[in-house]
C-alpha cells in the first residue's frame, strides 16, 4: 500500500534564487533541503509527502516550495502560506495554485468574533474570502488556527461544506502564549491533558470535508517517544473520525534529532496497537492519497 507522509517542511538557504523570511528557527544559513527529505523517505519505505511551505507568505518566499514541486511532481503535493490579511487573496492562491503542485493554503488565523456568544457574520470574518475562493477553485484549507478561533471553525464550515480541510496536529489549537521553542528547535505547546479545544475540534468530525492529522506528538507530550501519555488523544480521534478521515505525518524536519524519522513511521502503531491493517493503511497513506488526490505512483 501507498505511503504518505502529510505534513513536511523543506527549505532551502536565503538567497536571490530562494528567497524567504528568516528567525531564529530558521536562520538564513540553514536549510532542510528536499535532497534530504527524500533519503528519509527512502530509507523508511515512505513514497510520498506533502510539502507545506514555511519561510513567510510571500510569493516570491514559495520559490523553493515550487522547485522541489516542479522537481519532483510525483512524489510531492504542496501547500502554500497565506494571511488573512492579503490584500487580494483571491490572486494570491491562483497565482500560486494551478498547474504547479500546490494544492491549498495553510491558515493561522480564522478572524472572527473571540465571544462566542456573539452575532457570527460569516462574510465578515478576515477569512471569509479566502473560504470562498477555496470552495470555489477546490482549493484545500490546511488549518491550525489559535485556541480562540477554534469556535469559528464550523460557521464556515456550514457556509462553504464542499471545501475540503485539514486539522493539523491531532486538532489541537494553541491558547495564547502557548506556543514556544524547545532546547531541540522544536515547537512546543503548553496544553492540558484533558485538552479543552478538543472537545470543539473533535465535534468537526460531522462534517465529512474534514480529516485530522495524526502528527506534532512531540510538542503536546511531557514524555518521550512513544508518548504514551497523549495515546488517549489518538484513540479519541479514530472514534470521532475513523481511520478514513485521519493522516499520519512527521512533522519533517523538526523530529529527525528526536525521535529521528524512523520512529516516528512507527507511532500508529505504538499508540493504537489494536487498530486492523486497513485502518493503519487509511492513516498511513490511503486517506492522504484519496482524500488530496495524490498522482499515481509506480513503486516497488
């Protein structure tokens, strides 16, 4: 069966050719080259991934992402960056969707009212055109907004149902300042275990536009790989979603020191030990290949 892995980051050192923005994380000496992506891959008999773009929401800061997506065109599938805040989002997302892999578009934000009690004016939300845009062109929307927007989620979700979307990492939002760096120079998010916001992205599974990542264990647990504290979260998900709706990815690049690529093939298995051979396929790649049309692959 396929292998997918939905969710990786590459990119490339600052240059003129590949220009981006840089900070700490990613300083613009470093890079995390598709070259390298790709032995992992190799290595762990893993045949395709998602490519999502990191490095700012600039057209001109995707032109890694579209060279490894022109490169490769059939090992990879791309998701673009884009603001609520994009004067024309509309030609934003065409410019860079079409013929050239990328697919969809990572948000950040919802941008709507933070009192959920309030009046909800769908249209007024800073999103909403991007939303529309999306249903319209059959773009995806790769979602993992901030904890006080998870409530806005289904408004749109209503409006716009033929839009497909992903939840990122196990569906869990950040609360404010929530969000840091581990010493390993990865994400970390200060959350509870009984994991409020779950309780509202886990209620998503009523609508069948939406499927959930099974990625990001190392950010949420307070244990070492296998994080068997978080095991809980990942059944909660096949309940909800089942294994048709769910996707495992790594989170590339930022587990190859800890646990390292290989491991990380493994966790469905580690924290789902009674899942059947067609639900870790569904995680493990068939529901990526169905659910964001993947092109055929010849592999042995």
């Amino acid at each position: 069966m396929v292998r997918i892995d939905a969710q990786v980051h590459v990119f490339a050192k600052v240059s003129d050719a590949f220009p981006r923005e840089a900070d700490s994380i990613c300083p613009a000496d470093r890079e995390e080259s598709i070259e390298k992506l790709l032995a992992e891959m190799y290595a762990h008999q893993i045949h395709q991934a998602v490519l999502v773009q990191i490095g700012g929401t600039g057209l001109d800061h995707h032109a890694y992402l579209l060279h490894c997506l022109a490169t490769h065109p059939d090992r990879f599938l791309g998701i673009g960056l884009i603001s609520p805040n994009t004067p024309d989002p509309e030609a934003h997302m065409d410019r860079l969707a079409g013929e050239t892999g990328i697919i969809g578009f990572r948000l950040f934000a919802i941008g709507g009212p933070r009192d959920p009690f309030a009046p909800m004016a769908v249209e007024e939300f800073d999103t909403y055109r991007i939303w529309k845009h999306a249903a319209e062109k059959d773009y995806v929307l790769w979602l993992y907004p901030q904890a006080a927007d998870a409530h806005l989620i289904p408004y749109l979700l209503e409006v716009f149902p033929q839009t497909r979307v992903v939840l990122n990492y196990l569906g869990i939002c950040p609360g404010k300042g929530k969000l840091s760096w581990d010493e390993k120079g990865r994400p970390h998010i200060d959350t509870s275990r009984h994991n409020p916001v779950g309780h509202t992205t886990y209620r998503l599974n009523r609508y069948e536009n939406v499927v959930a990542h099974l990625s990001g264990q190392y950010a949420f647990s307070r244990e070492a790989y296998p994080y068997r504290d978080i095991a809980g979260w990942h059944q909660i998900l096949l309940n909800c979603f089942g294994s048709k709706r769910l996707m495992w990815a790594s989170d590339f690049p930022w587990i190859l020191g800890e646990p390292g690529y290989g491991p990380l093939t493994n966790i469905a298995r580690e924290l789902m030990p009674d899942i059947s051979e067609t639900e870790y396929d569904d995680i493990m790649g068939e529901t990526a290949r169905r659910f964001l049309r993947f092109p055929h692959l010849e592999y042995g």
